[in-house]
C-alpha cells in the first residue's frame, strides 16, 4: 500500500508536510515518506539557502507566488510544516504523479 500525504484543507489553503533532502542531484518533490512528501533540493542547508529553495520549488510546483508559500514550523530542521496560501489538495497531489 503506498504512502499517502497528511493535507490539511483550511479555507483558501493547505497544509502539509515534508521531508527535505538538501544538496541533491536535482529539485524535485515525491515521492511520499510515510506521511511527508520528500522534497530534494540542490542547495546547502546554510543561511536559509535551503529553505528559500523549498519555498520557491513549491510555489513553481503549485503555480503560486513566493510570498504564499509559508514554513510554518521545522525552520531549522530536515521534518518542517509548509502552508500554501490559494494551494489545493489536488494540484498538489498531481504535481506528486509528474
């Protein structure tokens, strides 16, 4: 049975969690890692590099702004919560199948 996402759906956003793996080959998001979505990023988790570089790999995935993206916890950690403001749960379930 395959792993499936934990999505919260507010009003005008989602909720989600995932599992980053910095300096990677190449960005990517997928596949899911229990309830997180594993996403690889090329740069170093220093200075916010690694975070800026979750944020702008989910607003590309989800065709949002920057500015809509939010790491609302796990800021210093690999485990962290992301709220996509205007995000919904089935653009982001098919950006996991691409």
């Amino acid at each position: 049975m395959p792993d499936v996402p934990r999505i919260e759906e507010s009003p005008g956003a989602i909720t989600f969690d995932i599992l980053v793996v910095p300096r990677s080959s190449r960005a990517r998001i997928g596949p899911v890692v229990g309830e997180r979505i594993k996403i690889a990023i090329t740069a170093a988790p220093v200075e916010g590099k690694a975070n800026a570089a979750v944020v702008e790999l989910v607003a590309r995935a989800l065709s949002v702004r920057r500015s809509q993206v939010t790491i609302t916890a796990g800021e210093r950690s690999r485990r962290k919560t992301v709220r996509v403001e205007g995000g919904t749960r089935a653009v982001l379930l098919e950006s996991l199948q691409e």
